[in-house]
C-alpha cells in the first residue's frame, strides 16, 4: 500500500478511544449543529491560550485513501470528523531577550487533541486523553441535551462473554467482523483465586486453566485483548467492559499503515464493534448468552488437565439458564440493557 495518502496526518498518543457513544437527534438536527454549540477553535498564544472544537478533513482523507474493497470510502462516506484542541505552551528556559523577558518564541507546544468520529447519526467516539474525555462528554450532554441523546457505552460481562464463546466457535460478530482468538483476559468476581484473575500471553483463554476455573466458579470477563478480523485486516484490540477500545497499533497488520490509515482501519473496527454490541443487546434474550455446552466444554478441558473445581458450576449453569429464559436477578434485573430503552 502506497503511504503518499497519509503525509502530514497525525494522531496524539495511542489508538485509544476512551469516548465510546451511542447518540440519537432529536428532531431533524444535522451534524454541523454539533459545533454550533461550541466555541470554535482559533489559534491562540503564550499568553493567551485558546481551546475549542473545529471539524477537521479527516473524513475526506479517509475517502481518497486508495483501497481496493471499497470500505474506506464507504465508512468515510458515512462520518463527519472533528477534533478538540486544548493549547499547553511550554516555555523553553534560557530564551530571553536584552531586558531579561521571555521571547514569545521560546515555546514549545504541548496542545491536548481528542478525535472526535461521529458516524451520523447513531455512534460517536473519541480517541484521546480520558480526562479531556470525561470532561468534553459532560459539555456534549449539558450543551446538546435539546437536540441530541447521549449514552456512554459500557460493555456488559456477558456481551465480552458471547464475543468468547464466537471466538470458539468461529462465527462472526459483525458485518465482516470476527474474533480469530483471545489471548489475553481479566475476570472480576469472587473466584478462590482473589478478586481479579489475569491471564495474559496465553495463545487461546478457552485453553487456559485459571481463566477457565475462575470463570466456572462465578467470576465474570472485565477485559479481554482478542485478534481481530475485519474485512482483510488482522488487528489487536483490548477491550474494557468500563468502555474503552485500544487498537494496538504496533501489531499486525496495522504495523505496516501509515497514521492515517491505522486511524481509519481503527475507528472503523470501534464503530463496527458498536454496532456489534447494540446488536447483541436487541437478540433475543436465548442468543444473548453461550449454551449449556458451552459451560460442560471448559469443564471437560479444565479436567483434562486434571483440575476438579473447587465448587461444583451448577450455580453458574442455572443462573445462564435463567438469563436465556429471561429471568434476570439481583442488581442487574432492573437495568434495561436496550440502548435508550
């Protein structure tokens, strides 16, 4: 792939998108309303430092990246691009001019951007610094509570545990999304092994001993890092249950991108993983959880490695039992898991 597209693109920091929504207009609100809401950005300097929002060309430059399935463009078609820019000038010491007083031009620049990708009119992400993040969110909803409902997207336990059980079973996710393997995971829960249960590194989780008895003793996936396929493109992404998507820029395919494809490729995999969980939350309550199979088959490998739970997974196949007959209970039987219900 030629790089010439990408010249002179750039992102902050990580692919780490830390802003993770669901939106919904109301009435006929149009995607430039969104910054009519804001300050717009204006250069600023030393002694005055500015911040705002602007919309930037980041979309048309993912239109004329050359790609030869054509779903670049698409997706480019569909989102409208913007970015927050907060200014931090640092001073660089020993500049001075003949009276002892800083030079304007002895700065640097520090400024703080976040991406801001909306996919009209239903998915907003953010990549960027959380705080910045957490703050802008606040500001979108206060400022556009008139036009457009906002909801953060968390992801539910059980949603990175369908995303497990399609791994094993080779099914796709999406509309050309599929998780080859998880390899890395995080439980929370009340297994023996403590509170949290890491396994990291392991070639396949539904392999790995600890995850699996922590699993099978109550614990529920907090995070798990799993390599992904969408369309052609193998990617490695984490994916926090508070959240957040980190696309690993350094590994796989994305490796070999210029900047402004590794953010296309990237941003395309979180609006379709978006997608992937808001339809995950409408399937019917039977498809929403792994069969009983499912349960007996990690009890089986747990045994072929000759480990016996410490307490027999009754408890956890009837409460995913009652889960697929819809029969919610405890904290969660009053939440309502449909986006905007």
């Amino acid at each position: 792939m030629s790089n010439s597209s990408g010249q002179g693109y750039d992102y902050d920091g990580w692919l780490r998108f830390n802003g993770l929504f669901f939106t919904e207009p109301h009435g006929e609100m149009e995607p430039e309303d969104l910054l009519e809401a804001f300050d717009e950005y204006a250069e600023g300097s030393p002694r005055d430092p500015s911040e705002g929002y602007r919309e930037t060309e980041l979309a048309t430059r993912l239109a004329n990246v050359a790609d030869l399935s054509g779903s670049m463009a698409e997706f480019a078609e569909n989102i409208y691009t913007y970015e927050f820019i907060s200014e931090q000038w640092v001073m660089v010491p020993d500049l001075h001019d003949p009276e002892g007083q800083p030079l304007d031009h002895a700065y640097r620049t520090d400024h703080k951007k976040v991406e801001l990708i909306w996919d009209f009119d239903d998915v907003l992400i953010f990549q960027g610094t959380k705080n910045i993040i957490t703050n802008k969110r606040k500001e979108l909803r206060g400022s556009l509570s008139r036009t457009l409902k906002i909801e953060k997207v968390r992801f539910d336990f059980d949603y990175l545990l369908w995303l497990l059980y399609q791994s094993d079973q080779g099914n796709r996710v999406g509309s050309g999304l599929r998780v080859n393997s998880v390899s890395n995971c995080t439980t929370t829960g009340t297994s023996r092994m403590g509170e949290q249960v890491a396994v990291d590194g392991a070639s396949e989780v539904v392999r790995s001993v600890p995850f699996i008895s922590a699993l099978l003793e109550g614990n529920k996936i907090d995070s798990l890092e799993a390599d992904m396929l969408l369309g052609n493109n193998y990617l490695v992404a984490e994916i926090d249950s508070d959240g957040w998507i980190h696309v690993k820029a350094s590994r796989e395919d994305m490796k070999s991108l210029n900047k402004l494809r590794q953010m296309g490729l990237a941003a395309r995999f979180v609006v379709e993983l978006l997608r992937s969980y808001e339809s995950w939350l409408q399937l019917p309550r039977n498809k929403q959880y792994p069969p009983e199979s499912f349960f007996h088959r990690l009890l089986d490998i747990c045994e072929e490695e000759g480990y016996l739970p410490i307490r027999e997974p009754e408890d956890l196949l009837r409460e995913y039992e009652r889960k697929r007959d819809g029969r919610i209970e405890g904290p969660s039987a009053a939440y309502s898991l449909s986006k905007f219900n």
